[in-house]
C-alpha cells in the first residue's frame, strides 16, 4: 500500500512537472510572437508620431502663396496618399492650430490625387515609391508642400525627405523643387538641413 502511495505521490510530480513544461511551452509559442509584435508596432507608432512633429515644425517655416487659402481662417490641409500607419499618428494633428489657422487631415488614393488640390502638405506613402514618378507629373506646378521618408525622395523630385537615423531624424530638403511649387522654404530651416538641388 505505501508503495503505490509512494509511486501514486511520484506520478503526480512528474504530471505536475510535465504541465508546467507545457505550460512555458505555449507561453513561449504563443505570447512570445505577440509580445515582439507589440514592440515592433510600438517602435513603429513612436517613428511615426516623430516624423509627424517634425512635418508640423517643418511646416512652420514654408510660406505658400497667399491665394491656396480662401480667406484668413481658411484651414490646413494635411494629406496622406496611399496606406500607411502614418495615417493615426498625423490624425492628431487636428487638435493643433498651425499659424493661426485649424488642420485638416485627409487620406486619398491615387486615383483621386487630382481632386485633392486644397492639400497644402502631401506625406506620400512608401507603399507608392514605383508610382512617385507618375504621382510627380500630377502635382506638377501645384503649391503643395511634398514629404515623404522613401529613399532619395528628394533626389527624385519630392521637397522633403525624411531619414531615419539614431535617436532622431534628418531630412533633405530639395530647394529647387519647392521653388517650382512656388513654396519658400524660409533660412532657419535650410540651417537645419541638408539642401540638394534639382540637378542631384
């Protein structure tokens, strides 16, 4: 009797070693993955919301020709073309006022870039870097303030284009580029970045 008391007590360890085994192994499964997730979505929310205060900043120190706006109260519009999670971070800019004026927030597709003439601010998605070309000629002559954190962005005739590095982030500015639009990208800004021209 004591035997198979002592051999009942020792299968129960070794059932109670077995389901904490399996216990760490499905939280190493399946909490694992979801946690490094959380992470990379976290990193990629905090570039985001950096790359958003930056534009805002920016913005502060581009001048547009006085006729874009309709009258003095007349919002900025910040758009966003293509699918990108810089949609929920540049979202919160409608509670901020930039130079006296509210902002608007608006996604647009492609297809309807050239019904979205009021855009003052332009962020274009990476997902769009194969049609940025094509996107280019649409918005040729128009007075819209292009950014975007594609590669050579603004080699390529976009106005800003934001780099990440280490713990901040840099940008190019493409003069030329915003001369074209008929934008004046003011002295304090250009101090504070790399300035290429058309022909880089």
């Amino acid at each position: 009797m004591a035997f198979l008391m002592s051999m009942k007590g020792l299968m129960n360890k070794k059932l109670f070693v077995v389901l904490i085994l399996l216990l760490k192994l499905f939280l190493f499964i399946f909490l694992t993955p979801m946690t490094q997730a959380n992470d990379e979505n976290k990193t990629e929310l905090d570039w985001r919301q950096q790359q958003v205060k930056i534009i805002y900043n920016l913005s502060k120190f581009v001048t547009w020709p006085i006729d874009v706006f309709t009258d003095e109260h007349s919002p900025f519009h910040f758009c966003l073309l293509g699918v990108d999670s810089f949609q929920f971070a540049l979202e919160e800019l409608v509670n901020l006022p930039l130079r006296g004026r509210p902002i608007e927030f608006h996604q647009i597709k492609e297809s309807t870039l050239s019904e979205n003439e009021n855009c003052q601010v332009l962020f274009v998605s990476q997902s769009l870097s194969e049609q940025w070309q094509d996107i280019l000629k649409q918005l040729e002559n128009k007075p819209i303030l292009t950014v975007s954190d594609m590669p050579e962005f603004a080699h390529q005739g976009g106005m800003i284009g934001l780099i990440p590095t280490t713990g901040r982030v840099r940008f190019k500015i493409n003069v030329d580029a915003a001369r074209a639009h008929g934008l004046l990208i003011r002295a304090p800004l250009l101090k504070m970045a790399q300035v290429i021209h058309a022909d880089e």
